[in-house]
C-alpha cells in the first residue's frame, strides 16, 4: 500500500517540456543517422521542436526530396505534438568555399525571393514546420544575410511558418545585423566549440561559457525569450585522447565509469556531463527562452541520458506561477493506492511523470490514478485544459 503526500510547492508549466510549452526543448536530428531506428526508439515528449539537419539546395535552389526516414520522422514527431523544421547550411557547407559561394549566389538580390519561395514551397509540400538558417563563419556575408532573413520571413509567415537560425558568437555571429532578430522565433545559441581539434586545450562548452553567450546576445538586444541555449552532446579530446572527430556523450559514458556525473576524463577530454546539463538547463529557465541540443543520436540511455536530465530539470523545477483562479484538489493525504483528482473544470487530461521527464500514466477526464505499481519518489501530476496546464509535485512512498 502506498501513500501519496502533496507537496506545497506548485510547479510552472511554462517549463514542462511539451508542445503547449512555452520554454523550448530544441534537438537537432542528423538526417545521416538511421532516421527510423530514432523514430522508433526516441521520446518526443522530452522535446518542444527537433530540427532536421541538414538539407541543401543545388544551384537552381532546389532542395533534394525528403527520404522515407526523414519522413517517419515528421510523422512521429506530429503525432506527440512536436514541430520538425529543416536545418540548412550545416559546418561543412560553412567551411566549404564552393558552398559559400552558392549560398551567396542563391541571396543575391536577383535570386532571393525565388530563393526564399523554394524554401518555403519545400516546407508546404513535405509538412515542415519551419526553416532554421544554420550559416556560420564565412558562409554569413553581411551584405546578404540581413535581406535573405527578411525575405525568408515574409514568405515562410505568409504559411504560418517558424523561422529560426544557429549562430555562434565567435564564428560568424558578429556579422549578423542586429535587426534581424525580430525576424527570428528564436536564435540557437550555439554556446559550444569555444576549442577543439583546431585550438589549444581547454573546455569547450564550460558553465561560464554558456554565461557569457547568453549575455552577448541579450546584450546586442536579442529578447531573453529568444535566447535558446545550445549544449553539447559531444566533447573533444587532447593530449593522449587527441583525435579529429571528438566523442559523443554515449561513447564516453560507455567507455568510462562514472563519466555521466563529470565534465573532463581520460587524458584528457572535455565534454559536458549530468551536473553541467543540469545547472546550464536552469541557467536557461532564469535568463532565456529554452534550450538545443547538438545532437540528439549522440545521447546516452536510461539513467545516463542527458535529454532525460533536461526533462527532469524542467519539469521539476519550483520556479512557479500559481494561478489562484484555478481550483483543483488532489487528495487523500497520504493515498492508499489512487492518488484522487477533483476540479470544477469540464474537459480535462490527467498525466503523470517521474523525474526522468518520463510520462508514467496518462487519462482522460480521470479521478483516480493509480500509484500503487510505482516506485517510491517524487513525481509532477499534471491537468491539462483546452488552453493551460497546471501541475503538482507529489510524492509516493
């Protein structure tokens, strides 16, 4: 027999992680992974939008067809109610002069509104909910990036379309004009690869990092809500571990214990684990709109997941707004085997999640939900209506 004992605190759902969410869960998806193995295995509920990455258009500015896989990724995500945009340009195609200079050829001022029609069109037909522009260093012409943005914005809006870029403060950023941002939903901070490969030793996506991106962003006048925090999935190696590629998360966790809860192992390789995802998460929840991930196949499983440390941050946080409006009760206290929900409201869901970000059981208009099967913790029950979602942190014993 269990009991249930509410917990004072009453949670915002301005940070549940969910397509009704206002603070955003960005993943970026490699369309060269295996698209349906992800589809298949991936939890839409732990993110608000994922972006496809990455298609680009050939010298007419036509975009290749979409695969079966990137398809079955679309209709997946639609169905939990998360958004697919398609991620163009890409580092390579930034590093590639040949690239550039397509790029550049397709925003010259004769081509651009054809350009930003193509996009768009390939949007509509393929059921895409937006473009995010991930142009980066020289693949960012001053000249042609602020009016490309602006014609791009004009037709993707007329579709009711999302408009979204990449941009990092140290590799191109600088040279984006600031009235842009009004164009853009949101801008991925891309708050990574401070060093690597290329550069001397040292962290690449430290917590102060992370800091000082925020606030070159809001300090050029981009609104705290469009401030989207990117973080890494992957980290570098020196020394000894040196290699051109770097490591993924999962690969590192796989290799060394205890490598989940730390930031540097091995000789040496920096990346960033369980502790700074969590503290870089709640640093967005305070001072910006959201957070990216770069790149979500790189992830690890079960209780070494850094997505699932996200939804568990978010979901868990005691940040809250209480509406005293809304009246709902959830009772006994303790519970013997139900956990018993009453409200005035008429057209309701219930749902409950563990603080993996896991959803554990969901219900329609439901009174009674049962706790008895679960483990003994903390969980977020939460009310969804027509317009709001309302949560309570409970606990299980």
């Amino acid at each position: 027999m269990r009991a249930c004992i509410i917990i004072v605190s009453i949670l915002a759902m301005a940070t549940q992680v969910s397509g009704q969410s206002s603070f955003k869960v960005v993943g970026y998806v490699a369309n060269w992974i295996n698209l349906n193995t992800f589809s298949n295995t991936f939890d839409f509920n732990k993110v608000t939008h994922l972006n496809l990455a990455f298609k680009n258009p050939n010298a007419a500015g036509v975009f290749p067809s979409m695969t079966l896989g990137e398809k079955n990724l679309v209709t997946k995500a639609h169905q939990q109610g998360v958004k697919v945009l398609l991620a163009i340009g890409g580092g390579t195609v930034s590093g590639d002069a040949s690239w550039i200079a397509r790029y550049d050829d397709l925003m010259s001022s004769t081509k651009v509104s054809g350009f930003a029609g193509s996009l768009t069109r390939y949007c509509v037909a393929n059921q895409l909910d937006g473009i995010d522009v991930d142009l980066e260093g020289n693949a960012i012409d001053e000249n042609l990036y602020g009016p490309f943005i602006e014609e791009l914005y004009d037709s993707l809006k007329k579709e009711n379309k999302l408009l979204t870029c990449a941009l990092s403060q140290g590799y191109g950023g600088n040279k984006v004009p600031s009235y842009t941002f009004y164009f853009f939903d949101w801008i991925n901070i891309m708050a990574y690869d401070a060093t690597g490969p290329w550069g001397s030793e040292g962290h690449h996506s430290s917590y102060a990092f992370a800091v000082s991106n925020l606030n070159y962003w809001k300090n050029r006048g981009l609104p705290a809500s469009k401030c989207i925090l990117g973080l890494p999935f992957y980290g570098y190696g020196f020394g000894a571990a040196f290699n051109t590629g770097g490591y993924t998360y999962k690969d590192l966790v796989a290799t060394y214990p205890g490598a989940a809860e730390k930031d540097t192992i091995g000789a040496t390789i920096y990346y960033n684990g369980k502790p700074n995802i969590r503290r870089k998460t709640e640093l967005a929840m305070n001072q910006a709109g959201g957070v990216m991930i770069w790149e979500l196949s790189q992830d690890a499983s079960g209780e070494n997941s850094l997505l699932s440390v996200i939804a568990a941050t978010t979901m868990l946080s005691s940040t809250a707004e209480y509406r005293e409006s809304f009246s709902w009760m959830i009772y006994p206290q303790p519970a013997q085997d139900y956990i018993r929900v009453q409200t005035s409201q008429a057209n309701y869901s219930v749902e409950l999640w563990n603080v993996m970000g896991e959803l554990v059981w969901s219900g329609k208009q439901s009174e009674e939900i049962p706790v008895q099967p679960l483990p003994a913790g903390t969980y977020v029950l939460v009310l969804v209506t027509e317009t709001e979602r309302h949560s309570r942190r409970i606990a299980v014993q």
